[in-house]
C-alpha cells in the first residue's frame, strides 16, 4: 500500500491535479510519484513470462475536504479520479456548499486494470459537479487535508 497526503489548503484550477507529497511511498516499483506533484504513474512490472498475472489491480482512494474559495459563486464543487486523460465517472465526489469558505468532506474510489508491461497515469482533479448547463462551474475550489491511498489488490 501506497500512501500521499498534503495538509495545507491548495487552491486547484477545473481539470488541474490536485497535489500531493509522499507518506509512505510504493516501495516495490508499481507506483511512481514525485513529490509535490498530482501526477502518478501505476505500472504493471509482473513478469511477462507469466500467463497468469496478464493484468494487476489496484484500489485508489481519494479522501480530502474542498471548498470554495471567497469571492466565489456558490454552486456545487466535485474531485474526481482521472485515469490516462480522462476522469472516471463513477469515482466523482460532490459537494454543495450552502456558503464559501464551507469544507465538505469528499471521497473517491476506484479500481483501476492495468494490463501487463504497461502504465497508466492518474491523478485527482476538481470536474464539473453537475451536467446542468446553466451551472456555471467553479473555476478554482480549495482543497485542504488531501489524502490518497493506492493498493495493489490483485
């Protein structure tokens, strides 16, 4: 098990990672991260003369508290795991503030496939909460006590 955290309020832009520093880091090669960056790397190193092993699996959990930032509209806010590009729907986190400067706490989870001698990027972003177009989204939300754990499952 792999664990990132970062304590201090971060203010994180729609679709920018959101920031983390080494806790208790991979230790074995499947997780690849540098510190104060949003940007990991889960790779599949099994031997590829194993036929059994053709992928592996990991769990990721997001846990952390977002607010909206003052001077902001208040709307619904949402985090998100966001796996080679592309943000996994069914991981999405929302929160609806009733004030600015209101911490929600969100979290995320997903279980992520990744096929033998290959790597898939990840990393948790701020998305848009709702799909409703007269939503303007937040441009920025604070995020504070961010926390993800990543474990090879399988």
């Amino acid at each position: 098990m792999a664990d990132y955290g970062y304590n201090e309020i971060q203010s994180v832009a729609l679709n920018s990672p959101i920031i983390f520093r080494s806790v208790n880091p991979c230790q074995q090669g499947f997780v690849y991260h540098e510190d104060e960056t949003g940007n990991f790397l889960l790779r599949n190193i099994l031997s590829s003369n194993s036929c059994n092993n053709k992928f592996i699996y990991f769990q990721v959990t997001f846990n952390g508290n977002i607010a909206l930032p003052e001077n902001a509209t208040v709307v619904p806010i949402a985090i998100s795991l966001v796996v080679n590009g592309e943000s996994r729907p069914t991981s999405r986190a929302i929160f609806t503030p009733s004030a600015v400067d209101e911490y929600g706490n969100v979290t995320a989870t997903a279980i992520i496939k990744v096929p033998r001698c290959c790597c898939f990027t990840l990393g948790v972003e701020p998305v848009v909460a709702t799909a409703d177009a007269t939503v303007v989204p937040a441009p920025v939300i604070n995020v504070q006590n961010a926390n993800l754990t990543i474990s090879r499952v399988a």
